[in-house]
C-alpha cells in the first residue's frame, strides 16, 4: 500500500511541475513604420549605431526574408493582429481620418486570444485600424491605449495639404479620450516607450501583451534632442538611433524587473521604406524599390525574434515568412487558441527553435491597394502578374523632408526573377524558364477564386465583409 502512496504522490508532483502549469510568456511587439531592411546595423547599414537591436538579433533570431503582408500601413498592420491577408478580411492600403472603415470587430485579434488567457493588454503607438469608436483598440482586444488613431503625417502640416489631403488636427489619445493636439512630436517616441515600460511593471504579476507600433520612423522625422545630429545618416539615423535607444530601455526593465528569461520580444517594420523623401527616407538595402510597390524592398524589412527559453543566440533563418505569421507563431508559444475563423498564417516557432529549416508556406501573395494581385512568390521564384505599380525609377528624393511624386509604371506580361540568384530583381527570366511562369500563374488564378482580384474583376469567395460598414 505505501508504494502506491508514493507512486500517487510521485504523478502529483510530475503533473504539478509539467509545463502545462508555467505562467505563459509575456509578449512584447516593436512595429517602427516604413523602416527599411538596410536600417539597422545587424543587417548592413554602417551609417546607423544600433548596438541595442543588433544585440537582440544576436541573442536570438534574425530573419532574412521576412516580409510585411502588404506594402502600406493599414493593411500590413491587420495582418499581424489577425493572421489573415488583409484582402480576406476586406482591409486595404491606408485608413484616412475619419474614414467609415476599419478592421471589423468580428474578427479575433491576437489580443482577444491571449485575453482569454489572462493577459494584460496594451497598445501604445499608432492604430491605422479605424479612428470610428468600434473600430478602436479596446474594442479589439486591448485594456489600454495610449497614442495616435493614424499616420503622423495626416496632419494639416502635410505638404500636400489643401491640394491632395484635407486632414485634421491629429492628436494624442489615452483610451478614447484626445488628450492633446499634436503641434510637436519630438517627445513621442519617448512617451511611448514610458508608457509601456509603465504597463510591464504594473501588470509583471500576470502574463501581458504589449503592442509598441512606433509612428516613427514615418515622415514627417522627429526626434528628441539628445539623439539629434548624432548619426552619419543625418535626421533618420537620429530617429532610428533614439528608437534602438528605447528597444535598449525596454530590455534593461525586463532585467530588472526578473521578467527577461519568460518574455518574447519582436521586432518589425509594417513595411519598406518610403523613398520619395530623399534623406528623409530609410534604405531598402540591395533590394528594389520600396514602400507601395511589390518588389522586395517594399515588402522584405528586418525580423529579429528574442526569446531565451526556447531561440538559441545567432539563429539565422533564411526561409521566407510573412506578417500572417505573428498570431500562429504567439499562439503556439503561448499555447492559446486559434481564431474559429479561418486564418492565413502559419506558425514560426519550428523555424526559432531550430526544428525546421523550411518555411511553413510554399506560397506568398502580394497584393496591393483595393484587392489588386500583383505578384506570388514560389520557393525562390517570384512571378509578377500583369499590372501597374508606382516606382520612383532610380530617382532621389528631395532632401527637404517633401516628397516627389512616383511616376506610374505598367507590367504588361509576366516577369520572372529568382530571389536566390538574383534578390535584386534585376534579370527577368520568364522566358528561359515558361514551365515556372505556367506553373505559377496557375497558382495566380487558383488564389483569385480565395482572395479575389480586382484586376481581373474576380471577387474572392471567401472575402468577409468585414472592414467596411453597410
């Protein structure tokens, strides 16, 4: 009998210590805006100091073929909080003020997912999901918000104010109630951060979610005076130089805090650069063009994931993913639940710890603005389908912070380009290799039945009206 005392007892401490009982890490998620791939030192830029960000990527994961969902804000940002292509979920290009639409509140955030686990959540930095009141953070799955509605740019201080844009004042929110105008934002990147490391210490007794998706570094440029004039770059290095400041901040209260070793941390940009604005711009590195187009450096950006207990130091990891990606790969680390409706993503974790070194997708998708197809990515091919696209070709920018218009530019028969030879894009191969273009427009048109293409004026069938009032 006393053998099956101490067996009993022996399973009880076993199930008690398993780790189906350890609190479930926190999570934190840096979103910067339009920052390039070329934008941090870990991945080539020498005119930027970024030793706090290069060390994360040292310390953990560091992608080099991640990609934003789409070039451009609003889209990019739907994507990560629901796993899904913005087109499914009728999310496109960038949300104005007061605009009707915005990311509907029957979709499941991946804030609402981990609520149901317990976790505190809190968003500061910029929404671009929705300014009307249902569309708005804490409708989605956050307890707190603290920052601005849209793009810091949409604002009457916009160059092409009066004669494009007819923008209101912008302001500076705390939940739903507008604190202040914003006149200056050199104090934001700063407010922000103070914020969330505000939020961590008062929530370290439960796990917590904290959103961080920075204005900057978006035009207009604005920076705090201890980091201006600091950087070979000029004002945008400042601006990324004080953003790697913050990321260093954040780690030293995770340390003091005793929360380091159960945090995940992420670090992204929801899409390249824009380069209309000469040295206002960030770089895209090797890759072509930039933000609002499909090539590469529209969409490719950093992708640096820390996490101790389970990413080993100098994980690189060459295999391509996408912003669908987040909600499955948090989900699984934190052993949540996955929304009932059907999602797009697909988990990272097999690639962060070095289970796989494969991608979890065979395919990619680029679209762009109201549900337009403009390119699918194969293994290593990427075929672009017939289409038009803004390009600045090879012009600068002009140097005084205002932008030069894109000029537009038209695909008018597929291209072909192979990222692992040529991640340039500069060779177009499509007629040395017609069976891959045959194969992957197939692929094309089977997508269009999905996701649609207005293009080709094909509504998707599994679009959900959502996104937008009736």
């Amino acid at each position: 009998m006393k053998f099956w005392f101490v067996l009993l007892g022996a399973f009880y401490f076993i199930s008690c210590s398993s780790p189906k009982n350890e609190r479930p890490p926190n999570i934190i998620f840096i979103l910067t805006d339009d920052q390039g791939y070329g934008d941090l030192g870990i991945y080539g830029a020498t005119d930027i100091r970024t030793p706090n960000l290069d060390q994360m990527a040292r310390e953990g994961a560091l992608f080099t073929s991640y990609y934003a969902t789409q070039p451009v804000c609003s889209a990019s940002r739907a994507s990560i909080l629901t796993g899904c292509y913005p087109d499914r979920i009728g999310v496109h290009n960038a949300y104005s003020p007061g605009s009707k639409v915005g990311l509907h509140p029957e979709e499941t955030t991946l804030a609402e997912l981990l609520k149901e686990q317990g976790y505190q959540t809190g968003i500061f930095g910029k929404w671009h999901l929705g300014d009307a009141p249902e569309f708005m953070p804490r409708n989605q799955g956050f307890d707190e918000f603290y920052g601005i509605l849209y793009s810091n740019d949409m604002w009457p201080k916009h160059p092409q104010q009066g004669a494009v844009f007819n923008f209101p004042e912008i302001s500076l929110y705390e939940n739903e109630t507008p604190l202040q105008v914003l006149e200056d934002q050199t104090f934001l990147t700063a407010a922000l951060t103070e914020r969330a490391i505000s939020f961590i210490k008062k929530s370290k007794e439960n796990p917590f979610f904290v959103y961080l998706p920075h204005p900057q570094p978006h035009v207009p440029l604005f920076v705090s005076e201890a980091f201006q004039k600091t950087q070979d770059r000029g004002l945008y290095g400042d601006v990324i130089s004080e953003l790697d400041h913050t990321v260093g901040q954040l780690f030293k209260t995770l340390r003091e805090e005793g929360l380091d070793q159960n945090t995940i941390v992420v670090f992204t940009s929801d899409n390249g650069p824009w380069l209309s604005y000469g040295t206002h711009s960030g770089s895209s590195g090797i890759f072509r063009e930039g933000k609002g187009t499909n090539w590469e450096g529209g969409h490719r950006v950093p992708g640096i994931v820390w996490y101790p207990k389970a990413i080993q130091p100098n994980t690189r990891i060459d295999a391509p993913a996408m912003g669908i990606d987040w909600l499955p790969t948090l989900v699984e680390f934190t052993k949540s639940n996955l929304p009932e409706k059907k999602i797009d993503g697909a988990s990272l974790v097999p690639l962060l710890t070095g289970i796989s070194q494969n991608s979890p997708h065979t395919n990619f998708f680029f679209y762009y603005r109201t549900n337009e197809l403009h390119a699918v990515r194969h293994h290593d091919w990427k075929l672009y389908v017939p289409h038009t696209y803004r390009s600045l070709n090879g012009k600068q920018g002009r140097d005084d912070g205002n932008p030069i218009p894109y000029e537009m530019n038209e695909i008018k028969v597929a291209e072909l380009y192979n990222l692992e030879e040529d991640p340039e894009e500069k060779r177009n191969v499509a007629k040395f290799h017609p069976e891959v273009v045959e194969k992957i427009t197939k692929i094309a048109d089977s997508v269009r039945t999905v996701l649609g293409d207005r293009l080709q004026g094909i509504k998707g069938s599994e679009v959900r009206p959502v996104g937008r009032i009736d």
